[in-house]
C-alpha cells in the first residue's frame, strides 16, 4: 500500500482522491510517521444502479393490502 503524509495530501487532495480512484489502490495517510488514515476507492459489484438491485428477487402472493391474521392468534381466557 502506497503511504503518504498527511501535508502532501492536503496540498495535493484533490489529484491523489483521482488517483486512487484511477488505480484502484488504497492509500495510506501518516502523521509524523504514524497511520492515521486510509483513502479507498468504492468498489462496486458490477458498475450497476444500486437502486431496484433486487427487482425480481421475491415474489409476494396474496393480498397485502387486506390482511387479515385473526384466525392465526388464540387468546387464553
């Protein structure tokens, strides 16, 4: 993994965050020598929306609007 100190990367924030996320390499942020920080590109599972990602996934049956679950409890008297 790539290190860098913390005053390179705050002159240099925004070409190094594009960097990393060109190279898909992580990086490493000291303090005196001292990790206190890493820059990590975003890993995405396939370059997909992540909204409606599991559109066909489950199959509801019945009606969900009317339900009626009186007949599933029994009260003790």
């Amino acid at each position: 993994m790539k290190t860098m100190v913390i005053s390179e990367f705050k002159a240099k924030c925004i070409r190094v965050v594009k960097d990393v996320n060109r190279r898909k390499q992580p990086l490493l942020l000291t303090i005196r020598g001292i990790p206190v920080a890493t820059v990590e590109p975003i890993r995405s599972q396939t370059g997909k929306r992540i909204l409606g990602n599991v559109k066909g996934a489950m199959k509801i049956s019945g009606d969900i609007v009317k339900t009626d679950f009186s007949g599933d409890w029994e009260m003790n008297r």
